[in-house]
C-alpha cells in the first residue's frame, strides 16, 4: 500500500486507479480500525442525507463492528454544527428507526 501521501497526491489529481481502489467494495482501510470506519461512515451518511435503508445498513455495520448505541448518536450530535440542524432533524428518525427507537412515544 501507497503512504498517506502518494494517495493524497493520486486521489488530489483524480488518478483513475486509485479512485477505483478507493471505491472498491473489497477496499478496506488498513489504518483505520472497523469500528471508526463504519461510524465515520454513518456520519457522512448523515451529511449527504442518506436514504433510510441506508441508515439501517451502516447502523446495522456500526453495531456490529462494536459501536454503541450512544456512539451512534453521539456521531449525529457530534456533527450537527457542521452539517446543521435541520439535516440533523432529518437524520435523527431514520436513525432512531434503525436503533429501535419509538419516536412517536416522545409526543406523548
């Protein structure tokens, strides 16, 4: 594997192969470990509004790999000054359906 910087420098430049290596489903990260991955993951889920299968994949992956039900929201929490509220809003149900969690029970 390339260091940091050659594929900084390759992904910077649109470098075909390693933007295939990248998207790659089989490409894993070799320095960062499983359980950061999959939340890193469902944070960028967050950010671009992902669909809500999705949210129950990648929660579904984060649990998984040994995160925590309160890491999870703390990942939502944790980013909503970069990515907004409202986006934040927006994410939370389909977490909260991915984490079992009865929102409308809140109302009451």
């Amino acid at each position: 594997m390339a260091n940091y910087r050659d594929r900084l420098r390759r992904l910077a430049v649109n470098d075909p192969r390693q933007l295939e290596d990248a998207l790659s489903a089989a490409s894993e990260p070799a320095a960062v470990d499983p359980r950061t991955l999959s939340l890193a993951r469902l944070a960028a889920l967050i950010a671009v509004g992902g669909s809500e299968p999705t949210f129950g994949e990648s929660t579904d992956a984060a649990l998984s790999a040994g995160a925590s039900a309160d890491e999870i929201v703390d990942v939502l929490t944790g980013i909503a000054s970069v990515v907004g509220v409202p986006r934040v809003v927006s994410a939370a149900s389909s977490l909260a359906l991915a984490l079992g969690v009865d929102v409308e029970s809140v109302l009451d």
